[in-house]
C-alpha cells in the first residue's frame, strides 16, 4: 500500500474501506499508530501481526480443507480480501500453489465455476457488446494495462467447449504472472470474450452464468474479434493480448491474424511451443544428439500441436535445416488419423505437415513405420499412449522422448510410471501436470512438467517491462533455450528436463531478461534501453510486503 493512499483514506475518514481494499488492506497488521492515524482503532483485534504470522494462519486454514478444488476457492477468497497476503502465501512455495490455483485444480474450477462463483473479477464482454466494446473496455478502472489474458472458453484444457465457466483461466493465468515472474497485478486485466457455447450441459444449467445461445459462425466472430483487438488499441494502447484456451481453429486463424499487427500472442501455440523445445533442449543434450536428426510424431493436430511444430521446425532451422526439410520431419495424427497427402478436411496450417501415406488410425502402426525419435501427445485423450505403443517407441530408440502433455491430469495420454515401467526406465518423458516422482528398478525418476508456466510469465515480465510493440516466435525459443540452460547436469541425470517449480520465480526472471535483452536488440522496446537489462528487470519486480503508511 503507498502512503498517499493511506492517507487519502484517513482524509476521508474511510477507515472501513481501507481495511476492505484487497490491494491496500494490511489487516491486522496494522501498527497501533497507523490504527490511530487511519482511523481503524476498535475496526482490527488488538493483536499486531507482521505478514509471517498472517501466513502461518492462511497455512493453517488451507491444511483443514479437504481438497484442492477448497483450497483454491479459499485461496481465491483471500486474493479477494488481501491480496498482498495471497502473493506472499504463494510466492513463497510455489511447488506447492501451482496445482492448487492452476492445473489441474483449475480445470475441475472451471468445471462448475457458475456453482463455484462468489463475485466478479476480470471483464466478460459478451457479443451483445457488439458496436460499443470500446466503451465497455473504458468501465475497467485502471488504464494503464499492459496484458490482457484473454479466452472465450472455447477449448479450455482438454475438458472442451466451457463458456464463460472458462474465465477460471484468464484469472488463474494472470495470477501465475505475479506468483511466477512478480509481475504487477494492476497491469493485468483477465477477460472472457462470451461468444455463447456449444456446451448442452452449460446451456441447461439453471447456475450457468454465460449468455445462453450458440456459438456464432466464423464471418461473424471474426468480425467481433476484429472490434475486441481494435478497441484494446485503443482503450489500452500499451497493452499486449494473451491468447489463451480458444477452440484449435480460432487460436490458429486469429494469432494469423494479429501477430503482425499488433502485440499479441497465443500461449498454447507459442507458449506451448517454447516450453517443449526447451525440455527437448535437455532431453537432446542427455541423448547427445541433434535437433536436425529427430522424427517428431504428434498425437493430436490442434493448436497445441501445430504451436509444437512450427517451433520445433524453428529449433532445426538454427541446427542448419532448411523449412521443408525440417516440416519433412514431422508427422501429426489427429481424430480422424494420420496426416496424409489424401486428406481433404484438413488447415492449411495441417497441410504443412502431410505425408505421401496410405490413411491410417491406427497409432501402433504408425509409430511402427515413422519410427519417431519424439512422440508428443496433444490430443486431450487420456491413457491413449498404450503399452504396445510405448513398447514399439523404446524398440526404435534407445532412449525414447516422450511427452505426453494433454491436461489435466487423467488426460494425459500415458503416466510416467507407465512410460518407464514399459521402457525399462529408458524414457525421457514429461507431462503437462506435475507427476510425483516414480522409483523403477531402484532408481528414482523425476518426471517433468513440460507446462507453458515454465514461459508465458516469463514473456509477460519481459513484455511489460519493456513495453513492446511486437511479441515474435525468435522471443519464445530464446525463453526455450532459457528455461533449458537452468537446469543443471545433475538434474538431467535424474531425468529431470525444466528447472525445479520451487525455483520458478528465478527461472522466470532469468528468462525474461534473455527475453527482454531480444526486445531491445530488435528495437521492439518503448521504453529506453538500461545499460543491464537484468539488474534494470529485477529492481521493476513486483514484492508482496505492505508498504508502511507514513
Ligand atoms: P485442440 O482441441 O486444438 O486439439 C486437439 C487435437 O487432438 C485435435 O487435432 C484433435 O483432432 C486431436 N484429437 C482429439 N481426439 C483424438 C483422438 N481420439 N485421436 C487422435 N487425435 C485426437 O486442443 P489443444 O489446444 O491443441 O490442446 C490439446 C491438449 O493439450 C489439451 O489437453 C491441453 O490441455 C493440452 N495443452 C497442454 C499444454 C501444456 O503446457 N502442457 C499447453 C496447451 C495445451
């Protein structure tokens, strides 16, 4: 809390409203003299508390609950009362935090979030805004945005088509940008674009709290679309567009769209993207092989496949390959089979990646011919990497990389108990929620989360900071090579391909400074380049500490 606004309570004689301000409350932790001075005396228990000892009750209450879907409404209720407390809470263990207030926690959230519901956050803008966004954005009491996440609960985790239940995400994202990369709250504006829902379940749902119709056709969401990027140029000119959780072919067809146009970027593509080629990074140095030697197969051919591919073909352009030598490389499979030269139902964004193939569905045989080095599952199907699958990627490589990242967690199309135990322990494997560590054979596996955590927040710090007028592919694999080169020889022995979660804020901040360092080389940045961009970064860093009133 800043002095000026303490005082500009104490003018007012407002002492009630001081204490019920998330972003300036310190609760009991109030001195006697700033009680005096405020005009809270009597308002508090006559205890004074410092942030620790508030801590340890917030720990204390968490520990009665009796699941994560409660301890995250109860975490959610305290960032509603203090937030300056529920970053100190979460910054301080965010190994523990990060599956309680994102996935999978989040996805059950958003699962029932109209039942879930307790008061507004964020901005839902609705079709029925249609005309006048820009005057709905302008109701948003700070001005000075500089990232809106942004969802239309299209395909949110690989739970489908949720509505405005999707608004979980945006708000859960935004978080994991102060608990992750210390990036101020009052820059960040979560949004949920309603554009209806093709959900049943939802639509029938007397609790629902969506608009209640169909989505509309493409002509007619493209054209909502187009408004809701214009008027955020307006509205908030210096802000940048998270793209998050849209159904495949939207996210795919409107990053297309922006991503010259404006600063923006879609995290399940490019993120995804980023944070994959950053585990393959590791997992290539364990092998002692190239990037340019790989096969990539993908089970699944949705936004996160395709993010997956286009930087991974990027990965083996640096490692000498030309773009149709590197697309060659990859194979995709997706629900209706294997992408080949026959089919008619496919993207242009898909068609990249055919091949001269007779159709197949049948993943087995597929893994049997391609003989894939890197086999990734996108493909929300959970259990769908079976033993015989597996059993044919550890005939073909010595060392099978496998990442099976759909989410949350009985998504995920094998476990890595599976993976190891059906490759004798020879798997390099990662998955989109953090598994617990598996012992095979007596030795002790410490699988991965190849999860976008490990890069958005990191962009989101270098973008804020620096205020960037474009946000490119070369940033995300230069926080790809980033997030890689922490983690150390010893952990790579034990299989472990992203730095450890309890390291996540220095990770982060690392990587943002690689990030930010591309943003100036580019001359990208609006704000003047410092004479060292870490040093610079650090001292901008968000601290949950109450600022003491004066
Ligand atoms: P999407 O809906 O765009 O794509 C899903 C793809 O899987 C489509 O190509 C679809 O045809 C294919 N598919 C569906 N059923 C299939 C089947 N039975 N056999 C083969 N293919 C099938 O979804 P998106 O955005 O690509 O996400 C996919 C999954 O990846 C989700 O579970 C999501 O949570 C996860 N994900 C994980 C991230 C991470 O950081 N670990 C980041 C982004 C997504």
């Amino acid at each position: 809390m800043s002095a000026e606004s303490g005082s500009s309570y104490q003018k007012n004689g407002g002492g009630v409203e001081l204490l019920n301000a998330p972003k300036l409350t310190h609760g009991t932790a109030y001195t006697l003299a700033e009680r005096a001075a405020l005009g809270l005396e009597g308002l508090i228990p006559p205890s004074v508390e410092n942030i620790e000892r508030q801590a340890d009750r917030v720990r204390q209450q968490l520990g009665s609950k009796p699941d994560d879907l409660e301890r995250y409404i109860y975490l959610n209720q305290l960032a509603d009362t203090n937030e300056t407390l529920f970053y100190h809470v979460v910054m301080a263990d965010p190994a523990y935090f990060l599956p309680i207030l994102y996935d999978p926690t989040v996805g059950y959230a958003c699962l029932k979030f109209g039942h879930l519901y307790r008061r507004p956050r964020g901005m839902y803008i609705s079709l029925q805004h249609k005309g006048r966004i820009r005057q709905v954005l302008s109701n948003w009491p700070v001005k000075d945005v500089r990232v809106i996440c942004v969802s239309t609960g299209g395909r949110i985790l690989g739970l489908g088509d949720l509505g405005a239940n999707g608004m979980g995400i945006p708000i859960g994202k935004l978080q994991l940008y102060t608990a992750c990369a210390a990036v101020p709250q009052d820059a960040l504006l979560p949004i949920l674009l309603d554009c209806g829902t093709e959900n049943q379940g939802l639509l029938a749902d007397p609790l629902y709290l969506g608009l209640r119709q169909r989505r509309p056709a493409d002509d007619e969401m493209t054209g909502f679309v187009d408004e809701f990027v214009e008027a955020v140029q307006n509205v908030f000119p210096s802000c940048c567009i998270h793209f998050e959780d849209w159904r495949g072919t939207d996210a795919v067809r409107f990053l297309a769209r922006y991503q010259n146009q404006v600063s923006c970027f879609n995290d399940d593509i490019q993120g995804t993207g980023s944070v994959v080629v950053g585990g393959l990074f590791n997992a290539l140095q364990i092998k002692k092989e190239r990037f340019r030697d790989q096969t990539v197969l993908f089970f699944g051919a949705g936004s996160a496949g395709l993010g997956n591919a286009r930087m991974i073909v990027e990965a083996m352009k640096l490692d000498g390959l030309s773009n149709e030598e590197a697309r060659g490389r990859i194979w995709m499979f997706d629900i209706n089979g294997l992408l080949e030269t026959s089919r008619t139902d496919l993207s242009p964004e898909q068609q990249l990646y055919v091949h001269p193939h007779a159709p197949s569905k049948d993943l087995l045989a597929v893994v049997e011919f391609v003989k894939p080095t890197i086999l990734i599952g996108v493909s929300t199907v959970g259990q769908s990497f079976t033993q015989p699958v597996i059993e044919a990627m550890a005939r073909a490589n010595d060392r099978p990389i496998i990442f099976a990242l759909s989410n949350p967690t009985e998504k995920a199309e094998c476990t890595p108990d599976q993976a190891y135990r059906w490759t004798r322990g020879k798997a390099l494997y990662a998955a989109g929620v953090q598994f617990p560590p598996v012992t095979y054979n007596g030795k002790t596996f410490l699988p991965g989360q190849a999860n976008n955590f490990y890069v958005y927040p990191a962009v989101g710090l270098a973008v804020w900071a620096t205020n960037t007028r474009r946000v490119t592919d070369e940033m995300f694999i230069t926080a790809a090579r980033a997030v890689a080169s922490q983690v150390t020889d010893e952990q790579r022995g034990l299989g472990l391909l992203f730095p450890l979660q309890k390291d996540v804020l220095e990770a982060e901040v690392r990587t943002a400074g690689a990030v930010a360092t591309v943003i100036f080389d580019r001359g990208l940045a609006r704000v003047e380049r410092p004479r060292d961009v870490d040093p610079w970064l650090r001292g901008l860093l968000y601290r949950p500490e109450y600022v003491p009133v004066r």
